[in-house]
C-alpha cells in the first residue's frame, strides 16, 4: 500500500530532530500494526510510504 502524509497547507515543517525521530516513529507503529515497511521517504513537506499489510490486519484502525 503507498500512503502519502502531507502537514497542512503542505508546510516544510518536516525538518531536523522531527526528520530524525519520524522514520523510527513510521518504523515502530509498522511493527506494532504487524506490517512491514518496504521504503519510506521524509521530504520537508510530505512523506511517502509503501507497506505491506498481511490480508488479516485491520488497517482502518
């Protein structure tokens, strides 16, 4: 699954300690989710993921 997260009115606000912390943050909940992250990539002002997600998990929650 490719998700894509943008902050509002696409704000570069996705710099520094924030840029850092987010990947082991996306890392963390995918593992939590029993999902696996196969690339990730932090720009200033978006955040692209693509996930694979096992057929038995609830991604609505």
């Amino acid at each position: 699954m490719h998700v894509v997260f943008v902050p509002k009115r696409r704000r570069k606000t996705i710099l520094g300690q924030a840029r850092r912390q987010l990947g082991a943050i996306f890392q963390a909940l995918a593992r939590q989710k029993e999902c696996q992250m196969i690339e990730g990539h932090l720009m200033p002002d978006h955040v692209h993921m693509c996930i694979a997600i096992p057929p038995s998990t609830r991604w609505h929650r």
